[in-house]
C-alpha cells in the first residue's frame, strides 16, 4: 500500500509510515533545507505541469493507493505577530509585515514586489497541493496540516477541498505528540480515525520557552524548529492509518504490505 507525503520536509512521516510496512513518496520543493530523515523527490508544487506529473503519479498507484498527507509551508499565513516582537527588532531579525488578513486570507490588496510574489507562490502551492487531495478524497485517507490559526484554512481552495471531500478538524498541541512546546496544530482529514490525534496540554510537563536564538546570523524563533514533525506524531499518525488498514484487511509487514481483503 502507497502513501504520499507532500511538502515532505524532513520527510520523517513518510520515514515513519515505512517502517509500518507501508511503501511511500515524500515530496518537496529542490529548496527544503530539513534534514532528510526519508528520501525525497523533488518537485514544485506551484508548477503546474509537475503537478500534473504528480497527479499521473499518484493515478498510477491504482488500489495501492492509502493515504495522502499535506503540510504546505505557513510562512505566509500566519495571523499574527510573532512573539517577542520587541526582541526581535534589538536583535536585528526582519519586521514582520502582515501579508494576509480576515478579509483576505488569500493576500492583501496593498501587496508588492517580493511579498506579492511570496504569496503569491504560496497561494498556488495550496491550490495545487488540494487539487491533488481532492482528486483522491474518495480513494484514498487524505489529511492536510497547517497551525490552528493559519489563514490558509480561510483561502478559497481550502474551502472548498473541506466542502467537497466532507473534511473535518482535530486539534492538537504539540506538546502532547513529543514537540518541545504548546504550539496548536490543525489537520483536516476525511477518516474518523485522525480523532485520536486531539490532544490539549495537559500541564503535567514543562515547555521550552518561546523566545529569539540566535541561529548562524539571523534572529529566529523556535516556531522554525516546531514546523518539523515530532518523531512521537509521526509514530501516532502512521498507527493510526496501520489501524485503518488493518480494519480493511490489509495485511501490515514490514517493507510489505498485502491486501487480502478491501471493503
């Protein structure tokens, strides 16, 4: 059985969902600075044509294909200012100039130049990106991630892959699925099964702060480390849809994984 990991990242999920015995393709942009943790094929989800490369890809995989997941990059989305502005700005780090609202998720009128064309960019990744999930909603486990607040999920293709493939949401913080601090998570997803993922902090642990550090030459916050997915997550995501699979019939092994019975 197939699952799909687009704008893989580290490419720790699909490493994850491997060693569930599932077979899997992590995808990103040639410019994902992680550290790969899974092989990953390189391709921009904001280039049509590969899109459709993609498409035929993933169309390819016939009834092997399980499960889709998303995590398009939120560095333009985000609906507030970051912490510690002030600390930012006596260390140097860049102002961070709103680029989206309520009004328009999908980019501010008054946009130009370079942040027009970031948003740009970042708009056609997420059309692309539910393009793809939306032409497997009814084949295949679809789930797309983006922080609970992001203005992604008030962009008009984001609408409408949550309308037309019956998606619903679990939140979650990352504290309580092996992250470092309490940041909220949202994954929308078409299977009853993502439920278990819902978890708010339960005050019983410590949390790393949110402050500036200074990483190379720039002031950064921690937010960068927390976009990767925790190994614990990754653990709990590839359970879950070993569970589903084995509801179905399928028979997990590692490297392997037979159908001997789809319902």
């Amino acid at each position: 059985m197939v699952c799909i990991e687009l704008c893989a990242g580290s490419g720790k999920l699909s490493g994850a969902l491997k060693s569930f015995g599932f077979t899997t393709l992590a995808i990103d942009h040639s410019r994902n600075r992680h550290n790969q943790r899974h092989p990953t094929v390189c391709v921009d989800l904001a280039d049509d044509e590969s899109v459709e490369l993609v498409l035929k890809l993933s169309e390819g995989q016939g009834q092997m294909l399980f499960y889709i997941h998303a995590a398009p990059p939120f560095g333009t989305v985000r609906t507030r200012e970051r912490r510690d502005s002030s600390k930012r700005k006596r260390r140097g780090a860049p102002e961070q100039k709103p680029l989206r609202s309520s009004k328009f998720p999908e980019g501010l009128p008054s946009l130009s130049g370079a942040d027009l064309a970031r948003v740009s960019t970042a708009n056609k990744i997420f059309q692309n990106v539910c393009k793809i999930l939306n032409a497997f909603k009814d084949v295949a486990l679809i789930s797309i991630e983006n922080p609970r607040h992001s203005y992604m999920w008030d962009t008009i293709w984001l609408k409408q892959l949550i309308s037309d493939a019956k998606l619903f949401p679990v939140d979650y913080q990352q504290c309580m699925q092996g992250g470092d601090r309490d940041k909220w998570t949202r994954f929308f997803c078409n299977h009853a099964a993502f439920s278990v993922l819902a978890r708010e902090c339960d005050r019983r642990h410590h949390h790393k702060p949110w402050k500036l550090e200074e990483l190379e030459d720039a002031g950064v916050f921690h937010a960068a480390a927390e976009s990767e997915y925790p190994d614990v997550l990754c653990k709990n995501v590839s359970n879950l849809i070993a569970g589903v699979a084995n509801d179905l019939g399928v028979v997990m092994q590692i490297g392997r994984a037979s159908c001997r019975e789809r319902v």
